[in-house]
C-alpha cells in the first residue's frame, strides 16, 4: 500500500486541543483522554500556579498564547490560556483584585488612579465624583497633577470634554485636548503637558456617578480597545462612589433609618492637607459675649495679664505667618496688634474695672463704644471692620482673664463650625484640635488662620451642622476634601494604620465591611 501523506490532512492536535476537545483525539494520538490530562497535570510545574497546563520536551508552551489584538480568535478545538507575559493584563488582573475589597473611599481615590494609570500607560489619571445637586463635578482622587488639585478642581456637567463626556454619557478621546472646542483650562495644572486625553463618564443605576480621566504626553491616540478598557475600569469605581452620595434625599433616608449613628459623608474644599480623627466640637465663643454682662472678678491683674498673655500669642501668630511666606495676607494681625498695644484702649479698659467693673463689663464697654463710633461714620467699611476686630479681641481676653467653662472645647477634636477667627487661634487652639471643618466657602481671613493653625482643615462643608453633633466621632479627610462623620471601623483603622507607618496608607483587610460597621 502507498503511504503517501493527503496534503490535506491535519496534524495530530497537541494535548492541550485533546484536553480542550476530547471527542476530536485522533487513533494517532497514544493514550487515552485521562492519560492525556493526568500528563498534563503531572508535568506542570509548581511554581507556575497555573500559568501553564503542560510543557513538551523542547520546553515551550502548548497553545499557550499571549494576548494579541489583531490575532485570529481561537478555533473551537483549541483552548488558549493567558499566561503571565502580557503586562497589562497581568496589571487588570491585580486592579480587579483590589477593587473587589471593601475599602474605605478615600482608599479608592488613592489607589484606583495610580493602578489605570500603569494599565493604560498614562501620565495622569483623575477621578470626578458628581456632587453637590448632581450638577458639579469635583475631581477627588489623582495621580499626575499637584496634590492641591483634589477638592479643588472643579466642572460643570457638560464643562469642559469631561463634562461634556458625562453630560453625553459617552467616552470621549482626543489627540490634542487643547485644541477642543470643549477645553477647559486649568492654568495651576499645566495640562498642555499631557494633550492626548480621554473622558469616561462612570455610570450608576439611572444616573452618572461622576468621569474617569487619563491623560498622557506625546501624540499616540488612545484605541479604540483602550477605550473599551477604561469604560470596563469605571464599573468597580461605581460601587465605592456610593460612599460619596450626599444628595439631601439620600442622607434623609439615612437619617430615617439610621438615626444618628449612621455614617455621612459630606464633601468641602480641602485647605490644610492631611486627616485627623476625633469626636465632633462646635466652635465657641463665651457664653456671654463681651458686649453683655458676666459676673465675674474686676482685678485689674487679670485683666493685665490677659492683655499680655494676648500681644505675646498675636505676635508668635504674626512671625509665623512672615516664616511661612503668609505676610502679605495675614496683614490683618498687624491690626489686632495695633489694637492691643494702643494705650487709649487698655487705659479705657483699667478705668472702667477700676470704677467697680467687672472684667466683662469693662470690656463690653470698650467694645460699645467703638462700635457706636464706627456706626456714627456712615458708609466707612473700615471702621466697622475695625470694631468687629475689636469685640473680637475682646472676647478673646475675657476668655483669659476670666474663662468660662461652657465656652472651653474637649481637647483633640474636630473642630465645626461657620468661620475661623483671631478669637480662636487665640482660645480655641489652646485646646489643640486636631482638624477643622468650615460650613462656608469662607474668606481670605479664615483661610489663613487655618494655614496658620496648620491642622488638616476644610472649608465649604454643607449640611455640617445638620448632620454632625457634638461627641460623634468624625473622619476629616482633608487630602481629598470629606467629612465623614461616624466612620466604619475600616476607615478608623486606615488612618490609625497610616499614623504608625507613615504617608502610605495599607491595604484593607478582607474582613473589613466598612459599609455597616460605623465606629463608636
């Protein structure tokens, strides 16, 4: 018989098509399909944990492929195994891993960016979440720009390509951002430096949950498949920008259900870098103001001692604004200082306790008298700014003169309130507070007493005092702008965590839920 071979014949399959096909095994393969797999499993090696099912003599790999984007799929006889030679998908793999834990959100915004960045080989990754009446996208979580940038950097939904990405509900590429009519500049940012730009908008159940965007040098436009790959990315995001919903209507019914120990996470703009963890204080002033009366000791050394005690505290306040590159804004301590040390206001101030005053009625007056001048001068802005500096100078020596308990804060708290003044860096600081929480926008004065204080602090914090009271224990993530009021148990061991060792912030523990678990 001839033994010629029909040019149209296949090759016998190798073992891993056998083991992928059975009912395909030829009668020129030896063995039978068990044999073939226990063969298999024998000769996989260890240390390979399943990048390989088998290995012939030469010591390559059978039909094991890598990941190739133009490569013909697979037939249906023939399994092919990823194994660890393609980088980005060893770099996806390790992202799934870490999103599929329970973490706190700040975690998320810390570690997502820097993860897609190395997937997509970007040079910037930003992540936006939708706050305020779901109108106003602020950038939260980043790695390529300034730290400053999260918090601050904000979007209109349509402003911009990445409001106009979620405004659409569509990714958007482009080569040259800059060139876009939709472009929004933010000069502090440079991002000429990185024009080839894409937008995802991250999508909820009904509504969008905010945008995820990369960046990169150069001119190589981001693919299609790239494309593809960072809407996959945002789905994982989704689920923890949960944390960050404070639209009225969902605190109301956290409220509801809740009560007051339910977590609240309401988001600021975050002025002093850092986190702090405490129980909550609102921002006092004496019981009494100066402008009232207080019974209380009219000695005149007190009352001097309170003066001194106050010019030494204004000028430690003043050299460390000149040492911090602050003196120009906080020019404002010059006048306080001004005040302290005018001879007519303490002369005053000593007449009156010395007629039989006591010290609040001493400096109730004082602060009357100059209010009623700046009032008689109508239209002088000046003078009226001047006499609120005054009675607040005065309260604040009525407060070392003679303090008032009721007006005194628990030490190492977070602090809340609307405004910070001159008043507490003089009082309130003696308690040594551990972060700062505004509910206005506040302004320049405020911002620069929180520098100087130099605690983690953020200002524009809505609903603070609607949700926050005094004794719970509060988060104040001042690195991406959140107070997070009754912490999960997870969040409160991240930041203890970080403490001992240092700006890295660990990894959650599986065990962790830190959805239903707020800390006590």
């Amino acid at each position: 018989m001839s033994s010629r071979t029909d040019p149209k014949a296949t090759h016998p399959p190798t073992e891993l098509e056998a083991i992928a096909s059975p009912s395909a095994t030829p009668s020129g393969v030896e063995g039978s399909r068990d044999s073939l797999v226990d063969r298999a499993l024998d000769e996989r090696r260890p240390d390979e944990e399943g990048a390989s099912l088998s290995s012939d003599p030469a010591g390559s790999s059978a039909r094991v492929a890598e990941a190739d984007d133009e490569g013909a799929p697979p037939s249906v006889a023939s399994a092919r195994i990823q194994v660890r030679r393609d980088e980005r998908l060893d770099l996806v793999i390790e992202y799934l891993a870490f999103v599929a834990k329970p973490m706190p959100l700040s975690l998320l915004l810390d570690e997502a960016p820097q993860r897609i960045a190395a997937i997509l080989g970007a040079d910037v990754a930003s992540l936006y979440l939708l706050e305020g009446d779901g109108d106003e996208l602020v950038l939260r979580g980043n790695v390529g720009f300034p730290r400053e940038a999260r918090g601050t950097v904000r979007l209109s939904v349509g402003q911009g390509i990445t409001g106009m990405a979620v405004e659409c509900l569509r990714p958007i590429s482009v080569v040259q951002a800059t060139e876009h009519e939709r472009y929004r500049a933010f000069p502090e940012l440079r991002e000429e430096r990185f024009p080839v730009f894409l937008a995802a908008p991250i999508l909820g159940s009904g509504r969008p949950l905010g945008a995820l965007v990369v960046q990169r040098a150069g001119d190589r436009a981001f693919t299609a498949r790239d494309v593809e790959l960072v809407m996959a990315l945002t789905a994982p995001i989704a689920a923890g920008a949960r944390h960050a919903q404070v639209l009225d209507e969902l605190r109301e019914r956290r409220r509801r259900t809740g009560g007051g120990t339910r977590k609240v996470t309401l988001p600021g703009l975050p002025v002093v870098a850092g986190r702090a963890l405490g129980a909550i204080a609102a921002l006092r002033r004496p019981a009494t103001s100066s402008l009232g009366a207080r019974q209380g000791s009219g000695d005149p050394k007190l009352l001097r001692l309170a003066f001194d005690i106050a010019e030494k505290a204004l000028l430690d306040l003043n050299a460390r604004a000149a040492k911090r590159g602050l003196a120009q804004e906080a020019a404002f301590l010059s006048t306080y200082l001004l005040m302290i040390g005018d001879g007519r206001l303490r002369a005053r101030a000593f007449e009156l306790a010395a007629g039989g005053r006591n010290v609040a009625q001493a400096l109730g007056t004082v602060a009357r008298e100059v209010a009623r001048a700046a009032n008689g001068i109508v239209g002088d802005p000046f003078l009226q700014d001047r006499a609120r500096d005054i009675e607040d100078l005065c309260d604040a020596i009525l407060m070392l003169a003679t303090p008032d308990a009721r007006a005194e804060l628990p030490s190492k708290a977070v602090l809340v309130g609307d405004q910070l003044t001159v008043f507490d860096l003089l009082i309130s600081a003696r308690a040594h507070p551990v972060g700062v929480a505004l509910s206005d926008r506040s302004g320049p004065r405020s911002l620069v007493l929180l520098q100087l204080l130099g605690v983690p602090s953020i200002v524009d914090v809505a609903g603070a005092f609607r949700w926050a009271s005094p004794g719970d224990v509060a988060l104040l993530d001042a690195d991406h702008g959140f107070l997070v009021i009754n912490p999960s148990r997870a969040e409160v061991a991240t930041v203890r965590a970080a403490r001992r060792r240092g700006p890295a912030s660990p990894e959650p523990d599986e065990d962790d839920d830190e959805e239903d678990e707020p800390a006590s």
